[in-house]
C-alpha cells in the first residue's frame, strides 16, 4: 500500500481576496514491506494525478518528494508524464544538471529519490541535495533535501503551519 497525503500546508496569516499563497509539501510514503503486494506506478501516478489537480486548482505551490523506484529519464516515464502535464519540475535537475547524478538507492546507479515542484517553488528554492547514505537509520535510500524562501512564495510570513488532512490510498 503507498499512502499520498499532503503532510504540511502553510499559509499566510492573512490570506488577500485575490492570488491566495498556498504552499504544500506532499510525501508518498510506501508500506510495501508491510504488504507481498507491490503498488503499480500506473495506481500511484492516478492517486498523484488527482492530488495534484485538486492542489493545484486551490492555487497551491507544491513540492512533490518520493521514491520513484525508477528514474525520471527513463523511456516511457508515467512520472515524467505526470510532471508534464502538472508542469511540476524536476527540482535537483533544475539546481545541479544532470552531469554525475548520485545514486539514491544503495543497491543501485540512478537517482530515483525525486523532488517535483511547481515553478514558483523551482525559483525560490535555494538549496537541494542527498544526504549520505545510512545517515537516516532503516532506509537503504539517501535522504532528500529541499529548502525554498517560504516568505517569498507566501509573500509573508509563515505563522500559521497546518498539518494537512489524512491524504487518500492506492492499493
């Protein structure tokens, strides 16, 4: 089972009638281990889907952080289809390139922990990486690491943090 929900939504203190600031960051969170039956990409990228056109109609920033088990550049990609049609980006690409990728998975080459974001969170993002591998304990992936101007997408302070609302399953 994975598990989408928007983990934390920030909002402005005082919301203007008109170009309300929302800003999410969402969190796939895989139980597979827990479960012999391994969630499709296709179910995931249909639960995503959703999410994401729900946020985005609310005029929301996004920041999408998962392990895609694959990479964003391989052929046929249903992630990178997703972030097309969202016109999300692929934030580490749009920081470093792609010139000597890491790999984030330890038993394989290519960097399949992936950070999308919408354009607004791309130009404020001011720093994006991977931690070493086994700095975070029971995960055989690198940790992942984005940091934005919150003031600047808000145009505001940051004062009210809100944990979002239980997200939907994919089976």
């Amino acid at each position: 089972m994975v598990v989408v929900c928007p983990i934390i939504v920030f909002h402005r203190k005082q919301l203007p009638k008109v170009a309300i600031s929302l800003f999410t960051l969402v969190q796939v969170v895989s139980t597979d281990f827990l479960s012999p039956i391994r969630v499709s990409v296709l179910a995931l990228v249909s639960n995503l889907d959703t999410i994401l056109l729900s946020l985005i109609a609310k005029m929301h920033e996004i920041i999408l952080m998962f392990d895609a088990n694959k990479s964003m550049s391989e052929r046929k990609s249903a992630i990178a289809r997703l972030a097309q049609k969202h016109h999300l980006i692929e934030l580490h690409v749009h920081k470093h390139g792609t010139q000597d990728e890491p790999a984030t998975y330890n038993r394989g080459t290519k960097r399949i922990n992936l950070a999308l974001g919408t354009p607004t969170i791309a130009a404020e993002m001011t720093a994006i990486g991977y931690e070493e591998f086994n700095a975070e304990p029971f995960s055989d992936h690198r940790s992942l690491f984005v940091d934005v101007k919150v003031q600047n997408i808000l145009l505001g302070d940051a004062v009210n943090m809100v944990p979002a609302k239980q997200g939907s399953k994919t089976r």
